[in-house]
C-alpha cells in the first residue's frame, strides 16, 4: 500500500478520461523497470508485485498487461539470481502468453528465451536446449538473419558446449557469428561473446591455435569498445 501511496498525488495530474488503474499500472511497470536497470533490485521486485497486482485489479488475468507484470517479476528475479523462483513465474507467465497469443507468436519466444536462460542457470542443459531450439525456430520465422535470431543460435551453442557436445556446438556458434558480424558489425561486442564462445568449444576439441586467434579478436574488440567509451 506504500508504494500505491506514493503515486496518489502524481494520479491526480493525469488526465480524466484516463482509467486511474491504467495509468497507475503503467508508472508501477515503469518503476520496476527502472530500478532493475538500476540493479535495485529490492525495490525493482517491489514495484514489479505491486504491478501484478494492479494490472489483477484493473484488468483481470487475461489482459496483456498481467503476463507482461509477471514477466518483469520473472526478470528482476532472474538479475537478483533466484532462479528458481524465476522460472516459476516465467513459466506462469507463459501460459497465459500463449493462450492469447498462440505458441509461436514472436512475443511468446521472447519469454520462452528467458525461460531457457534461467533453466540453463540451474544446470538443467537438457531442458534449456529444447527451450532454445523452440526460440530459435520462433525466430528464424519471424525475423530471418537478425541479431535476436544470432543471438539464439549463440545461446543454443553455449547449451551444447555445457553438455560437452563440442563437435555440434562448432557450427551453430559459427553461424552465430557470421549472422552477427553481418547485422552488428565485425567490432560489436555481442560479436566478441560469441567469438569467446566459439574459442572455448574450439579449444575443447583440441584446436588451442584456433581458440587463440578467436580470443585475441574477441580481446581487441572489447580493448577497442572500452577506448571509444573513454574518449
């Protein structure tokens, strides 16, 4: 009731024929977010299990806006490292998602995505690896060559490389990483992540030449980003 408190003044600004519970929901969202950004997390959960409570009030279970709440919880848990206690959410948060959206809406893989990192967390590889493989087709389909879908197929190789199925890691980090240099840049960081990922499945498989050159790449473009963010 604190945190409802606090916006009783700012509510009195906005405008008539806006509904007070929309609006209230919103700046409680907007809150969480903030301080999640922020890395308070204490305050990040609070707002996020007031939202849920408000978007309940004012909009009922099946609106949007209660799965979208639930999936912010399931965040600042997840950056709070309670992962566990995140994926329950995720998971709640999904089946409403894809019963209003369909299973393959690119809004349901984004919260299957954060699904699979949080189950990934918890070691359960094989798990995260089917979650990550239902991404990526959610992807491939909705967006093509992009850097969400790079980003999936990044994720997908580091799920193999934790089982230590290195020889089928290699091509999906690869594709990663020509996807990524082609819609990021060679220079961007995300392409340096990747490129430390490929190293470690390369040096697994006894490649250590190869590894190398791959992490002194990924070490010059973050050498180059930290130089361009000081000047």
């Amino acid at each position: 009731m604190a945190i409802r408190a606090a916006f009783a003044a700012v509510l009195l600004l906005c405008a008539a024929q806006v509904p007070a519970g929309e609006v209230e929901w919103k700046m409680l969202t907007d809150q969480a977010n903030l301080h999640l950004q922020r890395g308070s997390l204490q305050q990040a959960e609070l707002f996020a299990r007031e939202a849920i409570a408000e978007a309940e009030r004012s909009f009922g279970r099946k609106h949007r806006a209660y799965d979208q709440s639930i999936a912010t919880l399931g965040l600042v848990l997840r950056f709070a490292q309670r992962y566990a206690e995140a994926e329950k959410e995720f998971r709640r948060a999904l089946v409403l998602r894809e019963k209003a959206l369909g299973p393959r809406d690119p809004a349901v893989g984004i919260l299957v995505n954060n699904l699979a990192d949080v189950v990934q967390a918890q070691k359960k590889y094989a798990e995260a690896e089917k979650l990550h493989r239902r991404v990526l087709a959610i992807f491939e389909k909705t967006w093509g060559d992009d850097p969400k879908t790079a980003a999936s197929l990044n994720n997908l190789g580091a799920t193999l490389h934790a089982q230590g199925r290195n020889a089928e890691a290699e091509p999906v980090l690869r594709r990663a990483l020509v996807m990524k240099e082609k819609t990021l840049g060679p220079n961007s960081p995300s392409v340096a992540h990747t490129l430390n990922n490929l190293a470690q499945v390369l040096e697994a498989l006894g490649r250590k030449a190869e590894a190398d050159k791959l992490a002194v790449r990924a070490a010059a473009i973050h050498k180059g980003v930290g130089a361009s963010a000081k000047n």
